[in-house]
C-alpha cells in the first residue's frame, strides 16, 4: 500500500543535507526547457485554445475544482503530448499530504500533491487545493526527492497547480544539481500552453532516446 508522505517534512534544505543537493549554477545544464525545435500542428494549438478557454470558464465560479482543472487543463496536455500511447504508460505512484496556516484565521488549510509516473525519467505532479495556498515550490521538494531516488540520469519533472506550470532536471553524476525552468502560466498573454506541449514533446523524445 502507498503511504502518504508529509510535505512539510520534505525539504530544500533536508534534501541539501542528507544527498548533498545543490542548485545548478551553470546556464547550459538545463537548457532542453528553452525554445525546443518541436513541431505542433493547427489543430492541437487549436485544442490548446480551447483547454485555456475551458479553464477561463472554470475561474468565473469559484471555488476552483482540483478535479475539474486535473480533466480539463492536465489530462488534454498529456493526451496531445503522446503520454497515453506507448511506450508511455502514466500511473500514480502516491498522494502527498500537504498543509499550511492562513495567518489571517489561524485555519489549517490542507491540499493533496498528485505524483504521476510518465516514465522512470518524467514525472508529474498536480498541486491541489481548495485555496490558493500552495505556490508550485511546495511540491519542489517531493519532485526532486522522487527524482533523486530514481536510478536513470538526467531526469525531469513538471509541476503544476492549475494555472502555473514549471519544469525541473535533476542530474546526480557527482553532484547531485538541479534547475528549473521560467513559470509558464494560463494567465499570461496569448496562450503559455503551447510552449508547455512543446516542452513536454521534447523530454518525451529524450526520455525515449529518439
């Protein structure tokens, strides 16, 4: 049976300390996030654009649903990034517990952080919440201590809560280092998703060696 992880007792620091984790400090180590050549024809842009436009109907009416965005924002970006096709196979590998205190009321507000195995290289985790309390660096540290267990090298992650989305690479050959890419977010102008499939089409080529 999955145990539940706590969040809050995984961290940068810990990580830092017990592996010896360290961020990337050189420009070019994580350079697959930055413009891929990867095509994408007019009618997944064109699904893309109905993905944002779904996801702009969803916030008119709050609360937001975490299992509406999970159908309506990540599972169409997985579908048109290949991820359901072979060799590909997603499955969840564990539900982590996550909390945190709204200072205003003193209330305890808890969330849940998905982990999807795309492959033994690529991870996935959603970011679920009732209120918005969790930024993406909340799952920060589960990406990399999933990555960090993980035998095959470089690996890479995709973080998201909804709305936001970040990329992360972690290469432990000596010393484990990781870096992460800029925010893409459904909010900004014109439509970040498209960059997002572009990304998540290129670490599939990697993942796969092609």
């Amino acid at each position: 049976m999955v145990q539940a992880i706590q969040a809050r007792k995984v961290t940068l620091g810990l990580l830092e300390t017990e592996f010896g984790l360290q961020v990337a400090t050189n420009p070019q180590f994580f350079t697959e996030w930055v413009a891929p050549q990867t095509a994408i024809a007019d009618p997944e842009i064109q699904a893309l654009a109905r993905v944002k436009s779904n996801f702009e109907h969803l916030i008119k009416e709050p609360p937001l649903l975490e299992e509406a965005v999970k159908m309506v924002v990540l599972s169409p970006l997985l579908d048109l990034a290949g991820f359901y096709q072979s060799p590909f196979r997603i499955k969840p590998e564990a539900k982590i517990e996550v909390e945190a205190i709204d200072n205003e009321d003193g209330v305890v507000i808890r969330g849940e952080i998905d982990v999807l195995v795309v492959s033994g290289q690529l991870w996935v985790l959603a970011i679920e919440s009732k209120m918005s309390a969790f930024s993406l660096n909340v799952a920060l540290p589960e990406a990399l201590s999933y990555m960090l267990a993980n035998p095959t090298q470089p690996c890479y992650g995709l973080i998201l809560n909804g709305s936001d989305f970040v990329f992360v690479k972690l290469n432990r050959e000596d010393t484990p280092q990781y870096a992460t890419s800029r925010v893409f977010s459904l909010f900004a102008p014109g439509n970040e998703l498209i960059e997002v499939l572009k990304i998540l089409k290129h670490l599939a080529q990697l993942v796969i060696g092609g």
